[in-house]
C-alpha cells in the first residue's frame, strides 16, 4: 500500500479504471503527454495510448457536450476542466442535457461521465484559478457533485464516480493535491457516493464542511479539543444527493452546527446544510446555526487572497460564539 | 511580400429544377423510381403529420409545434441516406428524418404533447431525442463519432440543425473537432432561411453556411434542400467517406420555411406573403411528384391512394395519442438517476402522498 | 394612468429609458421587427430605430460578452435571453467578466448592462422553456439578481436595474406576463433596488417568495385569512444583495417561515433564506423553517407539469402544519 | 449538377527574411529608421521586463507568470498600429502590447503578483486588463467596437489571444458579429505554435488560422510574427479600413514560444530542445536589430545604452512594486459594486474587525 498524495490517489484511479473497463476515456486540454498540468494524468497517455487519453482543442463546451455523446453511446468519458474557472461554457451541456437525458428519455438513453476540475483557493494562484462554485452545480437536478477530502477518498470516490451510471462532476481541492499523504490501496474498491464522512466525533458541536476546508476544521477541532470542547467534523464529500440523515444526527447530538465553506456565502452550499438543519433538527438546536465562508466578493488576487479564506481562526471564533448558548 | 498560401472553393449541387426537370444526369440511385417514390412517400406523410399536429394545437391538445413545411427534402434525404446503424441527433424541426428513422407518429405527438415518453423512442434506440437548445447538439454528434470510431465501427453520427444554429459556438467547436480527429459526423444545415425573425442575411456575412467549413478544415457543400435527390446523393457520399474513415462533412440544404417558426409564432409580424408566395413554386413535395409522374412513376391514383393511407395513419395515431392517459406523477421522479438516492425517495413519497410538502 | 400587463410594463420601462438616456441599446434574438417572442419590446425597433434595437445572431455567449464591452464603454446595454433555459452559455461573461469587472480594475472599469430574461413554468410550454434556476446566479458575487412580480414592480425595478451602475440579472415571470394588469404610471420612477417588498401583513406566518409564486401565496393567505390565520407574505424582489432585514424582521414577528419557489429545492434560494433566518432569527422561531418547492428534478414537459409546481394546496399545508407548533 | 459559388484565398505576408534582410520592397514607414528603431526598443523593453519577472517568480516574489518570449514582435507591431483611442484587450501574454499602450513596469508587476491595482491603469484609461479565460475576451472587443460604431468615433477594438483561443466558440462567434455588422474590431491571432502542451496543428484541421475569417465572411491574412514590419503593416491596414466603416479583420501572427507556457509550466515534459533550437534564429528581436543594423540606424553604442536603460528602468519598476504594501483587507470588498450593499457591509465589517465570523 502506497502512500500516495490527493492527486496520485486520482491518478491511480483512474489507471484503475481504465484498466478495469475498456470504456473508459480521458479527454481535456493538456491531459495526454503533459500529464495534466497538476499531472493528474501523468503517464496514462503513455500507458493507454492515443486513442484512450485525448488532448482536446481548446474547446470547454466541446469537452462536455462531446462527453454527453460518448456517454449516450455506452463509453464511460471521464474528461477534465483544467480549473474550475473554466467550467462555465460546459454548464448548458450539464443543465440541458447531461444531467437530463435519463429522464427525458424515461431511460432509453443515459449519461455515465465524469467531469473533473480541480478548484479552491489559497495556493496564489492566477486570476479564475482559486474560486468555489460548486454551489452552482448542486443545484441541477439529475446531477451528482463529488467533493474529496484526502487521497483515499479521493481515489474511492473517483472509481464509485465512473462506474456510476449517472453523470457526476467531480471537484478536487488543488490546494490538497500534495498538501498530504496517506496509505491508499490500489484495490479498485469504490467509496459510497452519497454518504457523508464523520471525520471526527465530538458531543458539543457539528462542524460540516467539504474540500480543502476540511483541513482547517480538523486543526480547529485538535485546537478545540484541548479547551475541552468536542467538536464533530463532517465531510460531505457528495453535496448532491445530500447525505442529510448523517448531518441531521450529529446536529441532534450536538445541538449546534457550523458548516465552513470557501465559496461565497449567499447562495453557497452551506445555505443548503443550514436550511435542512432548519427544517429537521430545529428543535434539538441549542444555538443559531453559523456559516464561515468565502464572502459574497469576488476571490482577491493572491496578495489579499488569505482574507478571504474561511481561516481556523474564523472556525474557531463561531464554535466558540456556539458555545456560550445552551 | 504577399503570397497566397490556401484556396478555397465552394460547390452546390442540384439535380432538379424547381418544377422537378432534371437538370442534367442524375445519381443512379434516383434512375430507380421505387427509391424516388420512396422518399416521396415519406414526405407526403411527414406534411400529413405536419398538418394534424397543427390542427391539435389550434385546438388546445398539442403543445406548441414546429412545422417542417416545404423542408422535407432535407429531412427525408438526410434521413434516406443513413444506415440502421447510424445515429441521428435532430432538431426540433426534423420530424420528416425522424419519421424516416422509425419513430413513430404517436410518439412524435406524445413528444410534442408534453409527454416525455415519446422520446422514449421503440424504433431507433440510439437516436437522440429532439433538441431545442439551438446546436447543443453538434457537439454531441462529434462524441458519439467519437465513440464510433474508437470501437472501429463503420457507423456515422448525423446532426440536422437550422442556419441560425450556425452562428453558436456550439455548432463551431463540434465542427472543428470533426475536422481534427476526421470524425465520423455529418453535420446538415436546414438553411431554411429563417430563425424565427431573423433572416439568414442578419444571421452571418457569410456568403455561403457551407463555408464555415473551412475554418474547421473539413469538407462543406451546399446542395438544393428542396431537391430531395440532391440531399440524399450528398449526405450518402459524405456518409460514405466518413464510414470509410476519411472524416465528417458540412452540408447546407437550401430550403425555405413555408409556415410559421412554431405555432406560438405570427410570421406575419415581419415577412410579407408576396415574399413567401414564390418558394410555394419551389417547394419539394411538388417537386418531387411532378418529377415522378414525368417518369411515369406516379399516378393520380397512386396520389389519392397516399394521402388516404396517410390521413387514416396519422388519425390513428392522433387518437392513439389522445387516448394515452399521462403518466403517474411519481414518473417526475423515477429517471432522474438510474436509482431513487433517498434524497429524492423523501421528495417523492412527500408529493406521491397528498400530505407532501 | 394605463392598466397595463407585467409584459407591457416591461415594454413601458424600456421605451422610457431609451427616451430618457441615448446610451441604452437594447438588443438579443428576435427582440426588432418582431417585437421579442414575448412581445416585451415591440414597438421599440420602430420607435427607436435599428441601430438601438438590434437583432443579434443565434449567440447568447455574444450577447451578454457584447454587453460586458458596451458596458464598459459607457454604454447601456439591456440584453435579452429569449428564456432563461437559453442562459448558460451566458453565464461564463456573467461570472468571469460582468460580475467582476469593476473590483478587477479597482473601480477604473464598470458593467452597468441589464440581462432580462422570462423564465418560470405554469404555461405548458415545450422543452427547457419552464425551469427557474435564478440561483445558480445569485451566488455569484457582484451581480445584481432581481424578479418583479407585479407590472408596477416590474416597471421600477427594470428601470432601476437599467440606471444602476452595476451588472444586473433581470428574470420576468413568464407565467406573469398577461396574468394581470394594474394601472401603471409611466413616469420614469424606478423602484429601489435590494429592497425585499411585504405585500401583506400578517402576524402568524412569514410566506417569502418571489416571480409567479407570489400569486399562489397571495391567494394562499387570502384563503388562510378566512381559517384567522394571518400571513405575512414577502416578495424577496432582490434575490441579491439581499435585504436580510424585512426578511428577519418579519420572522421576528410571525414565528414562523416558509419559503416558496418554482426552482428544485436542494442548492435553491430559500435555501438561502432558511439559513438567514436559522442564524438570525433562531430564537424567534416557534417552528421549524418549511420551503415549498420544485423537487430536485428537471422540470417535467407540460402533461406532469402541474405536480412539480408549489401549489397553493402545498403552500396551505406547510403554513396549517407550523400552525400546530407554539 | 454542381457549380461552383464563392471561392477564396488566404494570403501570408512578410518584410523580412529570419536574418532581416528585406524580401523586397517595405512599407513607407519602415523605411523612417526612427519607426523601426522605436519599434525595437519596445521590443527589448519587454523582453527586459520578461527577464524580471521570470527572475521574480522563481524567488518566491512574483506569482505565475506567462512568458512573451520570442512574440514581441506581435504585441509591439499591433499597439504601435493602434491610437491612443483605440482600446486594446489583451490576452495574458501580450505584455509587450501593454507596455507600448501605457501600461506601466509597475503596473504589471503588481497585477502578476496578484494585486488588483495593477490593471486599474493611469495610462490607458479604456484598454480592458489582462483575460485569463482564453478567447472570452473576443466578445468584449466586439462590444466596444460595436460602442464605437453606435457614437460614430473614428476608433476600433484590438483584442489578443493565441492559437488555442481560435478554438473557442467566443471567438467565432464574435469574429461572426464583427463580420455581419462590420464593427471596427480587428482581431489577432499571436499563433506561437503551442496552447501549452497542445501542438497548433493538434488544435484544427484548418490549414491556416487566417482562414477561420471565411467562416464569418470578413478578411483574414497570415503574416510572419517574427516581422514586426509585416505585423505593424497588417494591423495598421486593418485598422484604416475599420475606422472608415469597411468593417473589421482576423490576423494570424506566426511566431513561436521560446519559453515555457508559463513559469509553473515544464514545456520540456512535452517538446525537445530540438525543435525549439531552429526557432531562436527567426525570433523577431534579433532579426529587427540585424535589420537596423545593416541600415545603419543602430551601433554597439546604441544596444548598450538600451539594453542598459532598460535594465534600470525595469529593476527600479521591480522595486517599486516590492515596496508596495498589498492593499487594506477591506479592498476585497470596496469595489465589488459602485456603492457597498448592506448585506456587503456587514461581512465587511466582520472581515475588518478581528472579531467577524
Ligand atoms: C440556444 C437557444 N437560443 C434560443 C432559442 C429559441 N429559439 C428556438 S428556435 C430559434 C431559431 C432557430 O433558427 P434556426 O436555427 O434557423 O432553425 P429553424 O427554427 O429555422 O429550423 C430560436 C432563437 C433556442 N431554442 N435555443
Ligand atoms: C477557457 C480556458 N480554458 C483553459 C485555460 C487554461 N489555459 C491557460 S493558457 C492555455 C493555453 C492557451 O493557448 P493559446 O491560446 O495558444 O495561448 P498561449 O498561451 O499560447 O499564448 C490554457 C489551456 C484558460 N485560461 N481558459
Ligand atoms: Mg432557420
Ligand atoms: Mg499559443
């Protein structure tokens, strides 16, 4: 078992996968001879061949909507956008077709690819390269949204992500990529989608989060930890369908929940976890729900750039402003 | 210092002048009169389906429509030219190629009724279902090329979309993919001179559609539309390099939109009759009978006889349709992923049960 | 003083800022000689000419990228999307330029260009002409997102849209469009932008919508109001920057909240506002936060349409089942 | 029958051969040696900046930065082209086209070292920043142009971007507008031959980029990047038609990446020294020098005084950038609408506060 960063852990995955089932396709800018520029395909081009690890023209709607096709044809594209950024030209074939052509065939014909970009902030990035929209694609019915946390789940959730007979967009933290590593077995298991991951267990308040964020909530928690306060961390790992009961439970444990995002805050998935705890656990809440986020700007170039950031010290302050209720 | 460093040529190909006169020899398949009679057929009972479908919305039981009028050459000759085997991915427009496929008419009016199940088709399970979002669908037809091409198959994937789909970066990125990876896609332009309101003149500087072809490095023609033999030899030979592994093709059909853009649309906002009246002198259907009966390939009996046959289907099918019950409302549901997640499993027994929130 | 329909209210606020400053172009598919598939701008080509009323090419990304250089220009653009379902190839110049474009340049550029577009369901329209997806856009920082719901309402808030500084996101009831008239004075008055409006008072319940459910929960309270239960209904107006306040104040007041839109539930707005009202208004709830919503699935075509849509018999439910708590 | 209905040709211009030795006769303001001599000034000035910022970066002071290494013939043959009214919109290489519209040294340091305030520009007030999602700044240029055209102004929009940005549906379907309304827009293509690892002819069958033009029937001409006289000539010849209402153009730049794509890029992962090695001898800053210097206009003297000024001038800009404290945190909110919403103001004082969650 090999101790393999987050991005080795996609890179492995996908190896898997295309050994394991000859359907399965890579395309996108950049990800045959050059290995992706996070090298997250690093030597399958060599390995596959030409014809299975594509380097597409400079077309992002192309790259989804082509996907779409192979999909609809049997194959299992799993095709990447080089950042997030520049996801948006592939939201129409996300919104109209991909996630839509199961039920408006009444399943004739369906749409099992993946979309993978990496996204998130605080790796100074260039201008477009550091923001958080995941938020936009949880909210298209008929598509799943896959956020890992660590090399294991990474690897887990990307093989359960091909093989799902559904489209899934699967978002990496680049600022994970190599921020750890950890023992990860090239077993070709697959992780449950749609399961929330209980990272930590605690009895005085729910910390609910995804992506790199979860880095700084364990810290936090670790910090917490040593005033006596016990702190469940959360990663939700799939936003869409939402593993609610998972949250639900701990926040009737807990009474008190913070979810932490990158994103901006308006219209963020957090929005989405509070409203439920709203709705279903309202009455077991001690204290207001708290979301430590992204603000509602737009991500600042790199100087400024750690101002945005949902920080442990921001975490921390909301679990503490919790704990003076109830 | 200038010096040439590409040419370019753009051709049109035509077989029938507009009162259905050959205008030189034609292709050997249009020598067989069952082939012609054929397609003619298929046209006729495209205008019949046309027909009722508008009747039904005038009275309130179809959903808005899009009329084929005076286009069937283009989809009956792309349609003609395709193999079982092939995949079509029309737009809304192209009822006659879907026709010709093997949906069926009540499945085009369950489709237009509101009902997804008529995309749900029994005849051509690959096809794609229409698309409305103007040339989304190009690049699809250049992932299922794509997918044809890295099984070693000798099947194409063929696209029909309508001029103003032309100007979508949609439309430009597939193309230019097709050119690349010589893809097996036929992409057919449904130049029916009109996108809604908006001419073909306010649509692009281009002198021809079929010309946007270069900039992908591809082979582009334009052809007759109206002339249903000129379509059919062109998408037949492009069908045939692209299954013969030399790449895709651009192919503009020059028709014209006899009707309405949809039955939500009032033409009359913007063009005038006496700019329509002329092409009713040019349009296919007429065309393609008066060349059959020069050929005596086509009687007055034989007229009557189609048009019955016609009619009497597409009531039946109409009524068919009518006297589907919608589905379940659960149906909302059931195919949004290939399983319920318990998510939406919450959702439906909420509005499955009249208690539901 | 003209009675008029949302639509010619529309109509009205355009010919008026077109009178009233020479920078607003109007332009998109279809919206010159054939007055816009709605009719939202007839009239206006002859009035004003081609060269200020344009018909664009088949191109939504040209449409609102056009708009983003006119804008910065000093233009006023007021673009048309011929529906909502036709936007997202619009939404990369939305987030990546449009949205950004003044805090990019520390102020030294601007996008003050309007977006309009008719969205919603209830009107049996064909395929992808019904869904309600504003939230998707309402996470996106520095973007204006604003739905009238009354033809007074939409003619202020289109003509404040047009004068502010900003890029805004201008989304038309479809289902509203002919529904009703009201006298409408075309005097030039815009109505204030980010401002939430109550257009019923009520002390048991807070209803917050916005568009064409505004109708079901008017009709809704009404009916409520013979069983003595007063609801407080709000038309959010502003989906962003949102005007918290009215909101939370109300909450404060009633107890209660249920939020109602056509959009899919999970990642929808009344996500948002359910989680503005769990973090600041907790205290004041005597029940759980309800959303009626669209399910998180595509919008079915015409025949099932009307189950997905939040009726008033959902609306009356979820206030009757917070009725019993407290 | 088929005929034949538009035909078209693409030309390649140039003025120099690799040694800059003219191919024949120049145009007039080549022959002023000031013009030229100019002309390369910019192009060490950039260069110089180039060297800079790469040195920065890979100190630790600099974020990622993207190399004009080689093409600084396209962006100083293009601006100089331009008139202070005109409005460029540059891609995130075209670093040597700012610096000849005003942008300042420091200004470009501090946008790429990730401060805002190096595209709020005191010189080119109107000239868009720096577009990183590639091609999307192609409806933009149309836009302005379109701005121009309404207020009747003798001026027009430049955008920049490279070979891979011709494969976005952006810039077709803004070169498609710029050709149907004839907006005062020039469009041009810096075709270095890479879109990071992707080969130019890996990204089109098109033979030329000049060639997508026919697709949106307006002009399009190839000319040898590597030539700022060929480059300056196409541009400004561009340029006079569009002002004087004839409408814009596509011009193809063929020039090379010496460099990396970027300094987080590793181009030997993907290309050999081999087939870089030919192209240093074609790179357009020696060839401008060998040109003045067989004419004349330029001596030892003349290059050490450049290359020394030009040292000074960009170590002090570094200087000055480093010595720049970043802004105030509360920046990050300032500017996102003209005036603070309510809701803004809040987080913003949670941000500024050290207490603000
Ligand atoms: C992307 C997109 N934009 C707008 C529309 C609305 N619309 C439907 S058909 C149409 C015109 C299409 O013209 P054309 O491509 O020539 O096809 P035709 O209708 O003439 O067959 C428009 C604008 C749409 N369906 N999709
Ligand atoms: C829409 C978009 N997709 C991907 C990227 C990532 N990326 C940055 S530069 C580049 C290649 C650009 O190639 P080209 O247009 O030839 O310009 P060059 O970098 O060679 O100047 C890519 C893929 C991006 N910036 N924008
Ligand atoms: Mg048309
Ligand atoms: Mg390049």
């Amino acid at each position: 078992m090999a101790d393999l960063t987050l991005v080795e852990a996609v890179r492995a995955a996908l190896g898997r996968a295309m050994t394991d089932d000859e359907r399965v396709v890579i395309f996108g800018e950049d990800v045959g001879i050059d290995g992706g520029v996070f090298r997250a395909t690093d030597g399958l081009y060599q390995r596959f061949g030409a014809k299975r690890v594509r380097d597409t023209p400079l077309s992002e709607l192309l790259i989804a909507g082509m996907a779409v096709g192979l999909a609809a044809q049997g194959m299992r594209p799993v095709a990447e956008i080089q950042f997030m950024g520049f996801i948006y030209p592939t939201i129409d074939q996300l919104v109209n077709h991909a996630s839509r052509l199961r039920t408006r065939t009444r399943g004739r014909l369906s749409c099992p690819m993946v979309l993978r970009a990496p996204f998130g902030g605080g790796v100074h990035a260039p201008e477009h390269h550091s923001e958080s929209t995941e938020a936009m694609l949880a909210h298209v019915p008929g598509l799943r949204v896959v956020i890992p946390s660590s090399p294991r789940r990474a690897y887990g959730l990307l093989l359960a992500a091909i093989r799902d007979p559904d489209p899934v967009v699967f978002f990496e933290p680049t600022r994970l990529y190599r921020a750890l590593k950890e023992p990860v077995a090239d077993d070709g298991a697959g992780v449950q989608l749609d399961r929330c991951f209980v990272l930590r267990e605690g009895k005085n308040a729910t910390v609910v989060t995804w992506g790199a964020a979860v880095r700084e909530c364990l810290a936090t928690a670790d910090t917490l930890a040593k005033d006596g306060i016990e702190v469940e961390v959360i990663d939700v790992a799939t936003l869409k369908p939402l593993d609610s009961e998972t949250i639900l439970a701990s926040v009737r444990k807990t009474g008190r929940c913070v979810v932490v995002h990158e994103a901006a805050r308006t219209g963020g998935f957090g929005a989405e976890i509070a409203a439920r705890v709203a709705e279903d656990a309202l009455d077991a809440l001690v204290a207001p729900v708290r979301r430590v986020t992204g603000y509602d700007t737009v991500m600042p170039l790199p100087r400024l750039e750690s101002h945005y950031m949902p920080s442990t010290d921001r975490i921390r302050a909301a679990v503490g402003e919790l704990m003076a209720y109830g | 210092m200038s010096t040439p460093v590409a040419t370019f040529a753009i051709e049109r190909t035509a077989y029938l002048d507009a009162t259905g006169r050959p205008l030189g020899p034609l292709p050997a398949f249009a020598e067989d009169a069952a082939t012609v009679t054929g397609f003619y057929r298929a046209m006729a009972r495209a205008r019949a389906f046309d027909e009722k479908a508008i009747a039904l919305q005038r009275t309130g039981r179809l959903g808005t429509y899009a009329s084929s009028l005076g286009q069937e050459a283009v989809g009956v000759g792309t349609a003609s030219a395709m193999r079982p085997a092939d995949v079509l991915l029309p737009s809304f427009r192209e009822h006659a190629a879907q026709l010709w496929r093997g949906v069926t008419l009540k499945e085009l009016f369950l489709y237009w009724g509101g009902d997804e199940r008529g995309s749900d088709f029994a005849g051509p399970r690959e096809d794609f279902p229409v698309c409305i979002p103007v040339a989304s669908h190009f690049p699809h037809a250049a992932g299922v090329a794509l997918a044809m091409a890295l099984r070693g198959e000798p099947r194409a994937a063929v696209a029909i979309a309508g001029d103003g789909a032309t100007s979508k970066g949609d439309f430009y990125e597939a193309l230019n993919v097709v050119g690349l990876w010589r893809l097996p896609a036929v992409f057919v332009i449904n130049n029916n001179q009109w996108a809604i309101s908006v001419r073909r003149r306010d649509q692009t500087a281009a002198a021809t559609l079929a010309q946007k072809a270069i900039a992908a490095g591809l082979p582009g023609e334009q052809v007759d539309g109206n002339d249903v033999i000129a379509v059919h030899d062109a998408v037949a030979r492009a069908l045939a390099r692209a299954r013969s592994g030399e790449g895709g093709a651009l192919i503009e059909c020059l028709t014209y939109r006899l009707g309405d853009h949809t039955t939500a649309d009032d033409a009359s906002r913007y063009r005038d009759d006496d700019e329509v009246r002329p092409h009713w002198a040019e349009e296919p259907v007429l065309r393609t009978r008066a060349f059959l009966v020069s050929r005596h390939a086509w009687t007055k009996e034989d007229e009557e006889s189609l048009l019955k046959s016609c009619a009497a289907e597409v009531e039946a099918a109409a009524e068919a349709y009518l006297a589907t019950a919608p589905e379940f409302k659960g149906a909302i549901f059931d195919h949004t992923f290939a399983a319920l997640p318990d998510d939406l499993a919450r959702q439906r027994a909420g509005a499955v049960e009249p208690s539901g929130g």
